[in-house]
C-alpha cells in the first residue's frame, strides 16, 4: 500500500462531495467514486509534491467526472431528486435551514451546466481562482468568469423558488 493512502482515505468526503456533483443515481455515484479511487491508487506514485495532496486527488476525481458526464450524455437518462435515495452533501453541517439551503444547493448545481458546476464545487472545496485554474487546465480569468456566470444562474433559480 502507498505511504500516501491514509491521507486519501481521510479526503473521503470530499472526493465523495465531487462524485456527488456529477452523478444523481445512488448506484452510479457509487461506481464512479470506485473509478475514481482506482485511478487514484494507480496515479499516487507519479504525485512529486505529497503537499499538494487534495488538489491532485479532486483533479483525478473531477476529470473523471468530466468524462463520465460527457460519456452519458450520449444517451441521457433523467434521474428524478429522491431525497430518500440520494445523498445531502454534508449531514453535519446542521440542521434545519442550513440542511435545506445545502440540499436546494446540491439539487441547484445538478441543473448547471458541467464547466460551471466544476468551477462552483472546487470554490466550495475552498480553492481560489488559480489553484481551480490549475486544476481543469484554464485561466484564472476564465474560472472567474464561470463562477460569475454560475451565481447568476443560481441567483435566478433561487428567485424561482421564491416565487413559487
């Protein structure tokens, strides 16, 4: 086992937090996590920097992501949000308003679009704009300008929901 593997079991929420952000189906979340476990495993020996430890495990996990979106795009399948069999992100992050702000976050994000809902769950990781850029590959400038874009979206939804 690599010396490393302790640590990656302890980011656990987090890579589950990303998995969660790609797929709505219980089953496939799960699948997905072990690809994206599996990749990890294989991918530790080339990490030169042990420091940088969870930015390179949420790029493993996001890219997979990516891919598994993209490949299931080709013959969509829409998954209805049941809150009995999908996850809330993070149950210990209180109850009452704050549980039903983070599940009406988790259900918002599932709606946008794959370059927005990346750049919105790395900031909620706690990343800024160049560590994110260094992630997915683009400009501090472009992440910028997808989060600009992504709040605007979760602006109107939530203005929907207020109107309801």
């Amino acid at each position: 086992m690599h010396s490393l593997w302790p640590k990656v079991e302890a980011f656990h929420p987090q890579l589950w937090r990303a998995v969660c952000g790609y797929e709505l189906n219980h089953a496939m979340r799960e699948e997905l996590l072990q690809d994206v476990l599996l990749a990890i495993w294989e991918s530790l020996p080339r990490l030169r920097e042990p420091d940088m430890l969870l930015p390179f495990l949420l790029r493993i996990a996001h890219n997979l992501g990516a891919s598994h979106v993209r490949s299931s795009t080709r013959m969509p399948t829409p998954v209805p949000f049941d809150e009995k069999v999908h996850d809330v992100p993070d149950r210990a992050a209180g109850g009452g308003a704050a549980c039903a702000r983070a599940q009406w976050l988790f259900e918002a994000l599932a709606t946008l679009p794959l370059n927005l809902r990346q750049v919105v769950m790395l900031q909620l990781e706690g990343f800024d704009y160049q560590e994110i850029a260094d992630m997915l590959g683009i400009t501090a400038e472009n992440v910028g300008v997808r989060l600009h874009r992504a709040r605007e979206r979760l602006k109107a939804l939530s203005q929907k929901e207020k109107t309801r």
